[in-house]
C-alpha cells in the first residue's frame, strides 16, 4: 500500500531531480513509524531508475541491484560496526556497474559506533562520483554532529490522525488502530507492530498506576516486565513519561495517548521526570546484553514507586547505579 502522508517528500524530491539539486547525503530523520526506510527504498529505486510506484509502499519490497547497498546492524547485534562502513567505502569507491550512480542506504544511522561513523566521514563529504548516501535516523540526537553535518536533513512527520486511521483501517478494518497509534506516538507503520502488544501495554500501564499510587511490589512488577521485550518496555515506557511532561507543562487534553492516572502524575516530582526520562532514552540506546534488564527495570519502578524524589540534575538515580552493578 501506498504512503500517501509521503507525497509532498515525493513531490520535493521529484523537484530536487528536475533542478539538478540532488544533494550527495541526506538524513531521513522523524518519528518511529512513518515510513523512512520505505522512503529510502523508494529514493534509492529512483534513482537507479528501478520500477517503482508513484510513493514510498509498505510492505517495501526487496529489491536487489548490483549499484545498491543496504547497511543495517547484522543479525543477533545492535550496532553497525567499522568492517561494515570500511566494505561500503570500498564498494562506493567503485564503478558503477550500470553506469546510473550508486546508493547506499545505512539504517539506523544511529547504529553505528563511533569508529563506524568516523571511517564514513570522509565519503559523506566528498562522495565519488554519482553516489548517494542516504542515512535513516530513527533517534537523530545519538548521530555525531560530524556526521549530521555533512547531510541534508529530510524531516518525515507523522500523518494527521484522521489521515493515519483511514490508511490503517485500509491495512486491516475494524481493528483498534485509535488506540495502537496513540500507544505507537503517531507513526501508522509502528502502530502496526503495537496492535498485538496493546493487552501488554494496558497491563504495563496498570503496574505503573498502582506503583505510583505506593500500591503492589516494585520487585514483582519488574519480574513480570523481564519476560516481555526489553526493547517494547523501554520505548514503552519512555512514552508514558514523555506524555507525562506533555501533560505537566500543557495539560492531559494535549497528551493523547497518556495511560498514567492524573493522581500518578501528579505525584511525581515533575522536575525528575525528564531526568527520569533522560535515563530511559539512555538505557534505549545501548546494546542488548550490556546491562541486567531484570536489575535495571527493578531500579527504575523503585524509583517510580518512590515520586522520582531522588532523580534530580545533580543526583545520580538510584536505577542508574543499580544498573551499572548488574552489568
């Protein structure tokens, strides 16, 4: 199925070919779910003048080209490593085999290490001949400004709501694609992976309200919460207490999505949530394996269960030294 919150990119970029104005790298950045490495697949299609359709579609398809190279982190890995930058300089560094340019595409951007980013410094500004990089970034902040730099930014919003329900209700009707993308923070493509996960999701939301109502065990609630994915906790979670500041600072009306009672939130130490939340992003950004989800999810729900009164600018959370010691 077609994008179609997608087509002004397509008309910019359409224009960008017609002026001669194809930047060398460009960053797709924007939120989780609204279609950048479908736009991605679509620029790189364009541009080695594969068939494609008039937008970026879902599910995208698999194309393979001799001139293309797709870079993601390998299987069982969190990261993209320097061998894999260092085997796409030399693969760009190359002729074309069809003479139309190369592209690369890296997703997540993000992924790379720091030595992985540093070894693609130099092909970002000054890449050989017709090639065309494009870096997906689903978290823009974690990109070293010496690469961020060196791209033309794309930003790729969310779809109005209205607009994202009609296309999802194309996906798959009568599912409950309200409260999937509210859950999702608005990308359709992500509430599509949140739709089975919505029962965990309003399980979490029950653990939490009891805890900062000072009800049930921190330690129990983080034992039920290691058998579901670490990944889905974190994000999860780092949506809750986002919706939490949204609501502090503007009101519940202009947090959408919020599943923490108002007396929870009320409750919590509101200068410490976006601390609170700071720590959350920082354990999302690490590798799996690099600290004890069970030790960590423990110390972040005790902390919860506490008002984050100790989670201050100068305070070291508890939850962040009890996850360092359970490395």
């Amino acid at each position: 199925m077609e994008l179609d919150w997608l087509e002004q990119f397509v008309d910019s970029w359409q224009d960008r070919i017609l002026h001669d104005r194809v930047p060398h790298a460009v960053l797709l950045a924007g939120p989780t779910g609204v279609g950048k490495r479908a736009a991605a697949h679509w620029i790189a299609a364009t541009t080695l003048g594969l068939k494609t359709s008039r937008l970026p579609v879902y599910p995208q398809a698999a194309d393979e080209h001799p001139d293309l190279r797709w870079v993601a982190p390998l299987e069982d890995k969190e990261s993209i490593g320097i061998d894999q930058i260092r085997e796409l300089v030399h693969a760009m560094a190359l002729t074309s085999y069809e003479g139309g340019g190369k592209v690369a595409v890296i997703e997540p951007a993000n992924a790379m290490t720091v030595s992985a980013a540093n070894s693609l410094l130099k092909t970002l500004e000054e890449p050989p001949g017709d090639a065309l990089l494009v870096l997906v970034a689903d978290r823009v902040g974690k990109l070293p400004a010496t690469v961020f730099s060196r791209c033309q930014r794309i930003d790729l919003p969310a779809p109005a709501e209205t607009v994202a329900l009609a296309w999802l209700d194309r996906v798959q009707p009568g599912a409950p694609w309200t409260e999937a993308l509210r859950v999702a923070g608005g990308g359709p493509l992500a509430a599509i992976a949140v739709a089975d996960d919505l029962e965990t999701s309003a399980s979490m939301a029950r653990d939490l309200n009891a805890l900062g109502k000072g009800l049930g065990s921190a330690v129990e609630v983080a034992a039920r919460w290691t058998k579901i994915r670490p990944g889905f906790v974190l994000n999860w979670l780092a949506q809750q207490v986002k919706l939490c500041v949204i609501a502090c600072s503007a009101g519940r009306e202009q947090a959408p999505g919020l599943a923490i009672e108002d007396s929870v939130v009320r409750r919590m130490d509101r200068r410490n949530l976006f601390c609170y939340l700071d720590i959350i992003n920082g354990l999302r950004g690490q590798s799996g394996g690099s600290f004890n989800v069970q030790v960590t999810l423990e110390a972040l729900l005790i902390d919860w269960a506490d008002g984050l009164q100790d989670c201050g600018p100068n305070v070291p959370m508890d939850g962040m030294n009890l996850m360092l010691a359970g490395r």
